[in-house]
C-alpha cells in the first residue's frame, strides 16, 4: 500500500520533514475514505440492481437510478457546503 495508515502512529513519523508529513497525511487519509466510497458505490448499486431504486417522475418518465446516497464529486470539489 502507498500510503499506509499505521505509518502515521509510527514514532519515526514524527522526525520526517513536515512537507513528507502533510503529503503522507493527506494520501492516508484520501486512501481511507475512498474505501468509504467504494462501500457507498456497492451499496448504491445493490439497490438499484434489485429494483429500489424504481420510480416515476411527475412527467411520467421511468427511472430506475432514484436513489443516490452520496455524490462523491460533491464532497470531494468542496461545492456541496451550504
């Protein structure tokens, strides 16, 4: 793994040069959260895979894709803060 977490709770982490210690922080902590949306992209899928997500609009048209828990560009671009 490039950016492991454990390496961040390691005493040598801490004698690294602060530049390698924000870069390896940010990596570590990207790598971690896209674990999280990998998890929500499955379970999105299993949904509309097994029909959940089915509904009509007020126009009439047929979607299968209703249900959408977390727009990941959103969160990563910054734009979803209110």
């Amino acid at each position: 793994m490039i950016f492991p977490r454990d390496y961040i709770l390691d005493p040598l982490f801490v004698n690294e040069h602060y530049l390698y210690k924000i870069v390896q922080t940010i990596g570590t902590f990207k790598n971690y959260i896209w674990t999280y949306y990998s998890g929500f992209c499955m379970l999105e899928s299993i949904q509309i895979l097994s029909g959940l997500g089915y509904g009509k609009s007020a126009e009439g048209v047929e979607s299968f894709n209703n249900i959408k828990l977390i727009n990941i560009l959103e969160i990563e671009g910054g734009t979803n803060a209110n």
